[in-house]
C-alpha cells in the first residue's frame, strides 16, 4: 500500500498515465475484495482524497472512482444494509463530521476544475449527499453552493439542488423544502445582477415544485442562466406563484413570503411584476 501511494503521489513525469490508472484501479480492487486492515483502508481513504485535490483532471477523476469505494465500503462495514427505520438508519455525528470533510472536497473540485469535472461530480453528488448525511445537514450547503458568486457553474449546481430537493418530496419531507424556501429567498433577493437573482429563484421555486409539468421545464430555464428577457420574467412569475399557490398553506407563509419581494420591489423589476402576479392570483385573468 506505502509503494502503491509513493508511485500516486510522484509527478506525471514521474508515473505514467496507464502505470497511474492501473495501480488506482489495483488498489480499488484490493479494497473491495475486504481483505485489507482497518489501517491500510483509512491510508487509502487519505491517499485518494488527496489524489482528488491534484491538478491534472484526469487523475483527479480517477481518484475519484477510489475514494467512492473507499466511503461507501467503509459505511457498508459500520451500517450493512439499509434500516427501514430512519433513527436506526441516521448516521453519527462523527461520521457525518468526517464524510462532511470529504465532500468539501468534491464542492471544491466543482468550483475549481473544468466544466465535463464539474459535471461528472455534480451528477454522483445528489446520491452520495443522500446516502451519507441527514437532509438538515446538507441543506445549507448546496443552496449556498448555488448562489455562491465563486461557483462558476450554478447550473450544475441548480441540477443537484433540483435532486436533492425531489429526493425529500419522494420521502414525505415536503415540509421541509418549503421552509428551506422561505428561509432562503431573502438570500436569493439580494443576489446580483438582477438577472441572475431571477434564474436562480426560478431554478429554485422548480426544484421545489411538486408538479411534474413545472419541474418539465427545468432544463429550459437552467439554459436561459442570466438572461433577462419576457419569457425569462414569465417563467420566473409563474414557478413562483406555483410554489405560493400550492406549497404554501399557512395566511402568515404568504404574507412573509409577499413582504419578502416588497423589499426589494422597485417598478419595472421582476418583483414588482410578481406582487402584482399575487394580488391577481385568484382572479381568472393573466396578469
């Protein structure tokens, strides 16, 4: 294992790129045939954490493969199975601590590689958020992922949101994608230019949306990333008033949810348009 790592972590001048991927794909085998110790696993775990960091974004994606392994392996020996009890099936505190460590890595790859990197990572990272952390847990950092002004691809991002989101409607949590919303639209509001504050409320209000036909068009919204035109002001009134009309069943929920856009309402903007789409929204005629 100490010769496999030595033979990682030279420079590619040093080791081949087949030499590079054979000893990888070796080592993810040695693993999953369970014959390594306690000791050996926990040095691969670090080992391919920090392969996942380096430059070249060829060998940081086949590392990527290994540390995978290495997670779901190392979690299937603590918890085999899965509980149909959900207090049985939550994970640790410590655990959560330390796989939350290593998916700041996978959040950095997306920030800092190129675009087919993010994208192979943003499509694993739904599924691994869902099986390795509580959903309070994960929250607060996608949708800060997404609005971060240093995260230059928000429409991969505004897929993982979509997913994680879908994935707690699929397992009765609604409520708790409603009161990310409104915990976070304030947040959104205040994003800049205006133009992106509106693509990504509406790419948020989809992702929320329990409609099949609003969550249809999810890939058509995430391609008008920060434009500004009518159709974009249409889509945005309409996956809002959505979310307003069907998840939002409490009087004081809509008032908050209203008084959020007056404060950032001026004529001629998108919130403007929208209050004036609310005080319209049980009348039969467009607004």
């Amino acid at each position: 294992i100490q010769m496999c790592g030595l033979m990682l972590s030279e420079n590619e001048g040093s080791t081949p790129s087949v030499i590079y991927h054979c000893v990888l794909r070796g080592l993810e085998r040695l693993l999953l045939s369970e014959q390594l110790s306690q000791l050996d696993c926990e040095a691969l775990v670090k080992l391919s954490v920090d392969r996942v960091n380096v430059l070249s974004p060829h060998r940081a994606m086949a590392a990527l493969g290994l540390m995978l392994s290495c997670m779901y392996t190392g979690k299937e020996k603590v918890s085999p199975g899965r509980s149909s009890d959900p207090q049985l099936a939550a994970p640790d505190s410590e655990s959560v601590i330390v796989a939350m460590e290593r998916v700041s890595v996978l959040f950095d790859r997306v920030r800092k590689g190129f675009p087919f990197e993010a994208r192979v990572v943003t499509r694993i990272l739904p599924q691994f958020l869902d099986d390795f952390f509580p959903p309070q847990d994960v929250m607060n950092k996608v949708i800060g992922e997404f609005l971060s002004n240093q995260q230059p691809y928000p429409q991969f991002m505004a897929k993982v949101l979509y997913k994680v989101f879908q994935s707690l409607h699929t397992t009765g949590q609604s409520s708790m994608v409603r009161d990310w919303v409104m915990l976070s639209l304030s947040n959104f509001t205040q994003r800049t230019p205006i133009a992106m504050a509106m693509w990504s409320l509406s790419c948020f209000f989809v992702s929320a949306s329990t409609s099949h036909w609003i969550s249809g068009i999810l890939p058509h919204i995430i391609s008008r990333m920060g434009k500004s035109e009518q159709v974009d002001l249409n889509l945005f009134c309409l996956v809002a008033i959505d979310f307003y009309r069907h998840q939002i069943d409490e009087e004081l929920d809509r008032r908050a949810f209203q008084s959020i856009f007056e404060v950032v309402s001026s004529p001629g903007n998108p919130y403007h348009r929208l209050l004036t789409c609310l005080q319209n929204v049980h009348k039969i005629t467009p607004c």
